[in-house]
C-alpha cells in the first residue's frame, strides 16, 4: 500500500487538482450526480451483503467446520491404518468419498473465509452505534467516506469537534492494508465516471459550442452509462485465428519493437496475432493449474506418502493472513525461534523482545501496525511462549480475547489497561 500511494499519489494529486481548478466539480454536481449514484449504490449493497450477511455467516459458522474437519482427519488417519495399503480399505473409501460429499458445504466455506479474511471494517466502541450521530466509524464509516466520498466530503467538514474527526479518520488507518486497497479501488471506481465525465462535459462546455451541443453530449454519456438497461449494448465480439501463433508471432514480436515504422495495417495486425496468443497462453495455464489440481488430488489419495512430496500446498489467503494478522502468524506457529521472532517483528513492527536471560516481552507499544489488529485469544500467547514471558503489555488492545488466568504464571509485567 505504501509503494502503490507512492507511485500513484503524485498522478492522483495532479488529477484531483485539476479537477477543482477547472471547476469541473461543479459540473460533476449538477449533472453527473445520479451516474455516481449508480456506481456508489450497487457497490454499497455488495459491501452490505459481505459486512451484515457472508462474513457473520462465515465467522459462525467457522468453530464448526474446524471441529467437523479434526473429527474427519482423525477418522481417515485411523481409518488408513487397517490393511496393508492404507488406501485399498473399504473404511478409508467411505471415510473419503463421504467427506467428499458431506463435506463441501464446509470446504465452500473455507474457500470463502481464505479469500475474504481481509474483509472487516473494525467496529464501533461501546458507547457508540454505527448509525448515531458520534459514530462513523465501523462499515458505516466505510461507505460513506469511502464509497460515497463525494458526500462524506462535506459531512466530515461538518464535523464539530477533533474527536469525531479523528475517530472516522482512525476508521481507514485500523484497517489491514488488504481493506484499504479494497476501499481504495471501490472508492476508485466508483468515482472514475465521476470524476472524467465531469471534464469531459466541463472541456466541452469550455468550447463555446453552446447548450445545444452541451446537452447532448451529457445525454450520449448517459445513453452510455445506462446502455445495459435499453437492451442496447453489444457484447465484444471474440475472433481469433489460432493459425497465426505458429505462422507469424514470433516474426510479429520481433517487428513490433519498431513499431515507429510501421504501418498502421502491419499494427493492427501485430496486435491480433498478441491477442491470439494471449488468448492461447491462457488457456494453456488454465490446463496447467487443472493438472496440478488433479496430481494434488490424486497424491491425496495416497496418504502414507504424501508427505514425501511436501503435503499439501499452502493456500494463498492463508499465507496473506498470517503476514497482516498477528494472531493467524502466532497461531501457526509450531515452535518459538530466532528466524520467526525476526519474521514477526519484520511485519508487525518490535513486538517481541528477547532478553538476555532469554525470556521474551511481547509489548504492542513498539507496534507499527494498528492496536485494533491485535485481536485474538490470550491462549495463544501461552501455547507459543509457554513459561518463556515475563512481560506483556497489550495497551489498548481492545479486541484481545480470552481469559487472563490462562496466561503464563513467568509474566512479572503485566499492563491490560484498555482491553475489554
């Protein structure tokens, strides 16, 4: 996130500044308000969808599946012990073909919560409702700062006091950098039509080509925008000619780095012969990812030796979530060494100090990531450290779980001052 403000922060500025220098906002306004409208509400529903129904449903849903799926892989495991071969048993066939049946109302659900683990606005504290006057904080903050950015705009100025002001601010800064990218891109989206068709319409009116001309090109815009809804649009039609990726491609891609000689003919053909080879590489990985699918669920059925070829692959939203989580990192850990400390403090700042007795501190206070990110169970804190902490300062860490007898009896410093 911080490379993409970098690159991209310089062009947005200049873009957003020349749209308020130019007045185009006020033609945004006053006439392409309702095609914002458009964009901003469909992507409101589908974040309601996710924020009130999915991810509740995901969450509630999550203690059972764990507890489904250790009851199966113990079943298999001792299932896979009766007979020589371990995958010839009638037992072990049942087991697996029932899990394979049964089990993929869970496994759609695990495929969901790897994807959408990123997927949460924080919410509101206590005292606070998300719909109230004092909140903004939580989804609510999201949607109207972030996808109705147009009108959060003036109701963040309307805010009377620092502390409403901080707090819908603190909103964007305790998301995890995969929301704020989500939020960044929906709020991109739904403000590009916005924001182009407003210079568009400014550029022209600028002209001098009249209100005649003026309005009719806003109607075109809109006849664009809402083509879907006239029975109107086209879909793009698809024609390649899977001949020139064995006659010409190689030729055409060498040719095409002197593009500047080249006829406009020769370029249009150029890119023809790119877009069928495109289209042939993609389907080319896409057999390949089959394949590698089918390999994977064929090794499976082979569990005595599974483990010979690395066991299975490490899903993707996993991997993520334990480099913006601290509790998923904490949790997959199996042993507590140098190499993962470095690793922890690497992504969430110096948490974790060893001293030279070699006893640990764990302080949030040397956090380079939001407090509010901070939320899982002490338990986990005493399965990895065990009698190895003698400090922990969990400052403001609201979202902490668990109960605190469950903690190491080695903790000498204790501070819990704000969690819940």
């Amino acid at each position: 996130l911080r490379y993409a403000v970098a690159a991209l922060g310089p062009y947005f500025t200049f873009g957003m500044g020349y749209f308020l220098v130019t007045l185009s906002f006020v033609f945004g306004y006053v006439f392409f308000l309702p095609l914002f409208l458009f964009g901003a509400v469909l992507t409101t529903a589908l974040c309601l969808l996710l924020f009130q129904l999915v991810m509740p449903w995901l969450e509630g849903k999550e203690q059972d599946d764990q507890d489904a799926l250790a009851k199966y892989e113990k079943d298999i495991q001792e299932a896979a012990g009766e007979g020589n071969l371990s995958w010839c048993n009638r037992r072990w066939a049942t087991q697996w073909c029932g899990n394979a049946v049964c089990g993929l109302p869970r496994f759609a659900r695990a495929q969901l919560r790897e994807v959408l683990w990123w997927f949460e606005a924080g919410e509101p504290e206590q005292d606070e409702e998300v719909l109230d006057n004092q909140a903004k904080t939580g989804w609510f903050g999201v949607i109207i700062f972030g996808i109705f950015s147009p009108f959060g705009a003036f109701r963040f100025i309307s805010l009377k006091d620092d502390y409403q002001r901080n707090e819908s601010v603190k909103t964007f800064t305790d998301l995890n950098d995969m929301m704020r990218v989500a939020i960044l891109a929906l709020t991109t989206i739904t403000l590009s039509p916005f924001v182009i068709c407003s210079t568009w319409s400014a550029f022209y009116a600028y002209q001098g080509v009249g209100n005649d001309a003026s309005m009719e090109f806003i109607a075109d815009v809109y006849h664009h925008t809402f083509a879907i809804f006239t029975g109107s649009v086209e879909l793009p039609a698809l024609d390649f000619d899977f001949t020139v990726l064995w006659k010409d491609a190689w030729h055409d891609f060498i040719t095409m780095w002197d593009f500047v000689k080249l006829a406009p003919d020769k370029l249009l053909a150029i890119s023809k012969t790119l877009n069928g080879a495109s289209f042939g590489f993609g389907l080319s990985k896409l057999l390949m990812s089959a394949s590698a699918a089918g390999v994977v669920a064929v090794l499976q059925l082979f569990p005595d030796h599974w483990g010979l070829v690395g066991g299975s692959n490490v899903p993707l939203g996993d991997y993520a979530q334990t480099h913006a989580d601290p509790g998923a990192f904490l949790a997959n850990l199996s042993s507590l060494n140098d190499d993962a400390i470095d690793s922890f403090n690497f992504d969430f700042g110096p948490v974790i100090k060893k001293d030279e007795d070699s006893q640990y501190v764990f302080s949030v206070k040397e956090a380079t990531i939001s407090k509010e990110l901070f939320r899982f169970d002490l338990n986990i804190l005493a399965r990895v450290f065990e009698e190895k902490l003698k400090g922990l300062d969990l400052y403001e860490c609201s979202g902490m779980q668990g109960n605190i007898k469950d903690l190491p009896q080695s903790i000498t410093d204790l501070n819990l001052c704000g969690c819940k």
